[in-house]
C-alpha cells in the first residue's frame, strides 16, 4: 500500500510511527487478557515471564481450571478453593505431596497426564472425598497411596503408560471403581484388588501378563470388557483351558482381547456344551455377586432415606406456610376487626359529645 500510495518521506515516517503505536497497543491488550486467565483472576498487574498462567471456564455448570505449561512444575497453591475440575497435563510436575490438594476438597475430576510425576505421598489424594476421575497417564509412578481406592465416589482411573508393578495393586477397593486403565505397565498377572463388584471395563494391554485364569475373573463379577492385547498370554486353543475360558466369557457377556478361538477337537474332547467350573470358582463368584446385590440394596435404601427425609422436609415447609398464610390471615381479621371497633367507640364518643352539648344549649 505505501507503493501505491507514496507521500514523500515525512508520510512514510508517520505511516510507520504508526503502525508502531498500534503494535504497542495490541501487544500490551494481549498481555492484560493473559494476567485477567491467570492464578490472580482479576488482577491487571506486570507478571513474570515465568509465571504460569491458569485459565478458569466453567465445564457442565462446574468451575474448572487449565493450568497446562511447560513451566509449572508443582500443583498451584493459589488457585480458587471452589475448583471442581483442575487439569496441569502436559507439564512438567514431578511430585503429588500430602499437601498438594489440601486447600482444593471440592475436586471431581484431577487430570495429571503427561507429566513427570513419579512420587505420588501416601495422603495426597485423601480429603479429595469428591473425587471421580483420576487421570495419571504417562508419567513414571510406580506407587499408589494405598486410601486411594477407598474414595467414596472414585469410579474412573486411568493409570496408562507408567510403571506399575504387581505390588501396587494388592489393596483393597471400596470405591465405586467401574473403569480401570493399566495400558503399558509392568503387571505379570490381573490386579489382585480383591473383589470388583463394580467395575465394568478393564484394560491390561502391553504388560507382561502369560495367564488369565476363570478364578481371577470371578472377582469381577460385573465385567463386560477386558483388553488384555500385546501381553505374552499362553493362549493354547486345542485344550480345556480354553474351552473353559471360552465358556466363562461367553456366559458372563465379557468382550475379551484378544479374540481366540478354541478347535472343534477341544470342544469335543472337553465336552464344550457342558462345561462345569470349579467350586473355588463359582464360590468367588457367587461372594463377589452378594457384595453387589449389598452395595445395590444399600444404595437403594439411601436413595428411599433420602427421598422420604426430602418429603418429609417439604411437608414440614408446606405446613409451615400454611400456618404462616393462616396466621397472617387471621391477623388481618383482627387489625380489621379492631378497627372497626376503634371506629365505632369514636362514633358512639362523637355522639355522646353531641347530646351533651345539644343537651347545655337546651338548659340554657
């Protein structure tokens, strides 16, 4: 445009002053909507370059915060205490302390993926009573707090791509679990959680797994989906442990990867039609089983508490405003009702004044 457009030099210079000005100006706007996203939230003030930035937005009526950077390398400690939702992926955190999460109890969802964290405290998730959803992808943990499975209302965990051991999984679980990921780990065998009433889907992939028996399977008496693709499974389909396998699967309605068939020869010789499984077995089952139908009468009967103290409330409300309408009814019959009785005796007081003076004017 200054080519199409020349004015000489002193044109040129105010034309470039110009544009100087405008990207000053730009530049200082984009800087204050960073400090108004940032851990100040609402403080128009010069930051340090190597401050880290978080931005607030609200997800499903739910405050929630970003704090992704390359730089943070510890939680923020001065974040809204309401957040319900903090995501730091992709930054470089390398521990969880006890303290990490203390001032933030109200948390539903914690989103740690793609971190450096590799010491997690024993105590560092346990006054997260709230919490729903971890998310520990790709770091290089190779221990969980031991509390961390009796949360109350933990019911997904995503542990992919870390380092996990056998060990780290021989707890016992309390919460609510239906969504397990262990993709990319170091297990040799399923997690010896005790029984899993709950949980729906697992995933065991790329790890170091050569056997899944019927009996480990019992513990999960609700799984519909098992992924146990990329491990070194002894999967011989020309004997009986694959009918019976084959057989568990099919009766209990588990997904299963990797998809294996067994030869019409082992389904003959191990009388596939009829397979029975052992009595240890069926007696885990049928004790893994029990503890759901425990955990769905309990829940049941919570819900009918709550529902009858939620009634119970609103009757007592509805009666009280009843008894308020009434009361201020019956009030505003008594002002009224006083009134008139007020109006009244001044009528009859008027009126004995009258005669008096009525009665003077006569006797004089």
């Amino acid at each position: 445009m200054l080519k199409d457009k020349p004015r000489g030099n002193s044109m040129n210079l105010y034309v470039v002053s110009s544009i100087i000005v405008v990207g000053l100006t730009m530049t200082t706007a984009a800087s204050d909507v960073l400090i108004l996203g940032s851990t100040s939230m609402g403080f128009a003030e010069k930051q340090e370059s190597s401050k880290v930035h978080c931005r607030y937005s609200k997800a499903y009526s739910m405050l929630q915060v970003r704090c992704s950077d390359p730089k943070l390398e510890e939680i923020p400690r001065d974040l809204n205490s309401n957040i319900q939702i903090l995501d730091a992926s992709f930054s470089r955190i390398r521990d969880l302390h006890n303290d990490s999460f203390s001032s933030y109890t109200k948390l539903a969802f914690i989103y740690l993926g793609d971190n450096f964290i590799q010491n997690i405290e024993e105590s560092a998730f346990s006054r997260q009573y709230y919490l729903e959803v971890l998310d520990l992808t790709k770091n290089g943990c190779d221990n969980l707090p031991k509390n961390l499975f009796q949360l109350p209302y933990l019911r997904k965990v995503y542990l992919a791509v870390n380092k996990f051991g056998d060990s780290v999984f021989q707890t016992e679980v309390t919460s609510p679990l239906n969504f397990l990921q262990l993709h990319r780990n170091k297990l040799t065998k399923l997690p010896e959680m005790g029984y899993l009433p709950t949980l729906t889907q697992l995933n065991v992939s790329e790890n170091m797994i050569t056997k899944i028996t019927t009996r480990e399977l019992a513990r999960f008496c609700n799984l519909k989906s098992l992924d146990a693709t990329k491990n070194p499974l002894n999967l011989e389909e020309d004997n009986c442990e694959c009918v019976v396998m084959k057989s568990w699967l099919k009766l209990r309605e588990i997904k299963f990867k990797p998809d294996y068939n067994c030869t019409p020869a082992a389904f003959k010789r191990c009388n596939g039609k009829n397979v029975t499984f052992s009595n240890d077995t069926l007696t885990i089952y049928d004790e893994c089983t029990n503890i759901l139908r425990i955990q769905m009468q309990t829940k049941k009967t919570r819900n009918m508490w709550i529902i009858l103290a939620s009634s119970a409330a609103c009757f007592i409300f509805i009666a009280f405003l009843v008894l308020l309408c009434l009361h201020k009814r019956n009030k505003r019959k008594k002002d009224k009702l006083m009134k008139e009785q007020q109006r009244i005796a001044a009528n009859n007081a008027n009126t004995q004044l009258l005669n008096s003076n009525l009665k003077h004017e006569s006797e004089k």
